[in-house]
C-alpha cells in the first residue's frame, strides 16, 4: 500500500505545482477586479449623494438610495464570487494536472471543466455554505466540523464528475482523514487572517492565500481518495 503523504509534503507540492504553472495565478485577477471596481461604484454613488446634498447630512437621501447602493455593491460580490469560483476549479484542474506530470492550457484546462461542472459546483457550494452556517447555530465547533468534512467539494465535482454525489465522497474521505485535514485548515487559516491586516493589499493576500489552500487540498484530496 503507497504511503500517505504528511501534510507539510502536502504544503511543498503546492508550492512546487504554483510556481511550475504560474498562471493559476490569472483567474483569480479578475474576481480581484470585480472587487475593486464594485467598491469604486458604491463609493462613487456615495460621493455623487453628497454633491447632491452640499456635503449636509440628508436622511432622506440616504433612505431613498441606500438600498439601491447596497444593491449594486451586493452584485458585485456575487459576480466576484462566481469568478471566484470559476478560478477555483481551473485551480483544482490545473493541480489534478500537475500532479500526473502533465501541464494544460487554460483551453485544455476548460475543456475537462466545462459550463455544467461549474453551475453544479456553484450549487453545490451554497447547499454546503447554508449546512455551514446551520452548523454556527448548534456551536462554532460543528461549524468546523461540517467544513472539515465538506473540505473536497470542489474536487468531487471537478476532478471526478460526481455532480451531488461530491457530499457523500467528500464525507467519506474527510471521516478517514479527519486530523489531517483540520490540521492543514488550521495551518492555512492563520496566514489568511494575517495577511488581512496588510494595508491595502491585504484582500488580494488573502485570495492568493485561499488560491494555495485550494491546491494543498486538491493534492490531499488525490493522495487520500
């Protein structure tokens, strides 16, 4: 039986198929900008009202267009977040890749992903985002806990076509890895709220970080299926 790999074999691989495919690194530009320019959209609509207003404070100002600000700030972030998603799994397609020795375009990189695996995936995502937060109800921990075992999601549906059967494959591998996989959520945990404290960069920090995470368990998710 092939040994399993340790975790901070794990973390070196990442780091190895990163740099030996450094465009990974491109789809996540675009949820970054999506960001940016939502941000600049909500300011902008707020700096507009207080020309209007001649910088005096209006409540009604902010009753009749507060709702509509808050509107276009949120579609930024669904759109970020599709985006989002979409650099997810050309990360996991890229790394499945990489690991076999073999380096793919973004074509061929889409070409195994496709329209169908990313709606499922965008599905599937907000099911385990809702199991996520019934499980802040019962306590923080069994929020942990659903994460944990929820952790291969993406590379059920990306890697090996499972649609919705992604939950029961992903609970199946978690339970028998449970410990590794909270020990790398914890180790990649604490950069990523680090590198938030970064002054202007620290959101772009945290996508790069999250990029990394998303190839770490790619790699744990094909040494332990």
């Amino acid at each position: 039986m092939e040994e399993k790999k340790g975790i901070g074999k794990i973390l070196s691989e990442a780091l190895d198929v990163i740099t030996g495919n450094p465009m990974i690194i491109l789809p996540y530009i675009i949820p970054v900008i999506i960001v940016v320019v939502g941000v600049f959209a909500a300011a902008g609509a707020v700096l507009m009202g207080a020309f209007s207003t001649g910088f005096e404070a209006d409540p009604q100002w902010a009753i009749d267009n507060l709702l509509a600000i808050l509107g276009v700030a949120f579609g930024f972030f669904i759109l970020a977040w599709i985006f989002g998603v979409i650099a997810d799994a050309f990360a996991i397609s890229i790394t499945h890749n990489a690991v076999q020795g073999k380096k793919v375009t973004f074509s061929e990189a889409w070409d195994q992903i496709g329209v169908e695996k990313i709606i499922i995936l965008l599905v599937v995502l907000i099911i385990a985002g809702i199991l996520v937060l019934l499980g802040l109800f019962a306590l923080c921990i069994g929020a942990l806990i659903v994460a944990v075992l929820l952790a291969f999601l993406g590379q059920g549906v990306i890697i090996d076509n499972l649609g919705f059967g992604t939950f029961g494959n992903s609970y199946n591998i978690a339970k028998d890895n449970f410990f590794d996989i909270l020990l790398l959520v914890i180790i990649l945990f604490v950069p990523w709220i680090l590198v938030g404290f970064v002054p202007l960069i620290g959101g772009i920090l945290r996508i790069l970080v999250e990029m990394y995470a998303v190839v770490a368990f790619t790699i744990l998710y094909l040494d332990r299926k």
